[in-house]
C-alpha cells in the first residue's frame, strides 16, 4: 500500500500543507489505497527535504505535482481523460499561479501576520518540549519571512498581500462561477489542486473561533465555500 507522507491535521482540514492536501484528495477521487503518516521528524527522509512524499512499495517519489504524475501514469488514473487540450492547458497554468502565487499569500497568513501567529505557533509547536517550543518557533519564523521576504510577497504591505491573494479568490470564484466543478460536472485532479489551497483559508477553525482577514475575504465567495463543501462532503466525510 501506498504510504503519503504529511505534517498532519491542523486546523480541522487534513493537513497544514495544501501541497499534502493535493495529493491526499487526489487518491480519494483516483480511489488509490493508501495510509497517511504525519510528523515534521519525516522532513529528514524525505528525498527533497519536503513534504509530502510517497512510498510506493520502494519506490520513492517527492514533490506533489511529481506523485499525481507518477500516479496518473502508474495507476492508469482517468480523471482527466475528458478534458480537452486547453482545459489541460488553463489547468496546468492556473496550478503554478494557485502553487506560486496564492501559497505564500497563505504562509504569510500563518507566519507573519500577529494576530494568527499565536494560534500557528500553538499548532506547529505546542508539543515541542520545554525548552525547544521557547526559542524554536521564534527562530524558524524568522526563516520563514526571509524566505518570504527573498520570493518577493513578504515585501509588499500587509494591505498589498491580501489584495493580492483576493485577486486569485475573484478569478478562481468567477471561473467556477455556478459549476459545481471547475470544468463541468464531474471533478477532475484540477478540482483537487484548487481545493487544496481554498481550503487552507476557508475551512480551518482556530481557537476561539479566530478568523483572520484573509480566511474572512475568502468566505465572501460564497460559491468557492459551496466548492470546499462539495468536496468535503463527497471526499472527507470522516472529518
């Protein structure tokens, strides 16, 4: 059986990272078997030194897009096999927009903003012991916004970062528009990349029932939060 690699749940979706997310819903809707296993402790096997990967029988593979192509080819997988050229097209270029443009929107989100680093720093660190979660989480959210701040969103103004991230909701809002599916009525492994990412804003639950500005402006497309409950009623009923 196929073993994916993940952080874990967090915030009521079924892992931090959409890029595990991606691949997670991507089985559901291949109806591939496989179990998960959870733990920042696999960063240091991973072959690239992310998360997810995937062990399948030996054989390794890292990196979300590199798993649903090794999976789509080695599994016979058809779930874009009525698409036409140009939705493969639109959908590859749309995924590098979602995976390069609206991701660090969501970092940011979680790492930089003060009203939400409490609540990140509790989940990815609460149970480090003392004294690691004292001075851990400081050091590697300083990486972080290095990281962010060397890609290039970390230097626009908090106002700027959300305008930037609403202009992905409004095209990704406008393309679904009253589909249930991105491309008609049958879901396809596009569906699975945007609702990894939507629901990285529009389903987490912090304490207290927190909701910072970003999760906010996702939640005024109202047709994008029918897509993440599509989705999770047909895929993740266990949640």
């Amino acid at each position: 059986m196929i073993t994916l690699y993940g952080f874990g749940k967090c915030f009521n979706v079924m892992d931090a990272s959409p890029f595990v997310v991606k691949v997670d819903l991507f089985m559901r809707m291949a109806n591939i078997p496989f179990q998960v296993k959870s733990g920042a402790k696999y960063l240091k096997t991973s072959p690239k030194g992310k998360l997810p990967f995937i062990d399948d029988g030996g054989k390794v593979v890292a990196d979300s897009e590199a798993i649903v192509s090794y999976l789509t080819k080695h599994y016979q997988v058809t779930l874009d096999t009525e698409l036409t050229s140009e939705q493969k097209a639109q959908a590859y270029l749309i995924t590098k927009s979602l995976d390069e443009g609206l991701y660090w929107c969501l970092v940011y989100s979680r790492w930089v903003l003060d009203d939400s680093w409490p609540f990140a720093k509790k989940a990815f660190f609460g149970k480090l012991p003392a004294p690691l979660r004292w001075f851990i989480p400081s050091i590697i959210r300083r990486k972080v916004k290095n990281n962010l701040h060397g890609q290039g969103v970390g230097r626009h103004s908090p106002d700027e970062i959300l305008a930037m991230a609403d202009k992905s909701l409004t095209s990704l809002s406008t393309l679904l528009a009253d589909k249930d599916f991105f491309f008609g009525e049958q879901h396809t492994s596009f569906d699975a990349v945007v609702y990894s990412h939507l629901c990285e804003f529009i389903s987490v639950r912090f304490d207290c029932g927190f909701e910072n500005v970003f999760t906010k402006q996702a939640k005024n497309y109202q047709n994008l939060v029918q897509f993440c409950q599509r989705i999770e009623d047909k895929f993740y009923q266990e949640k």
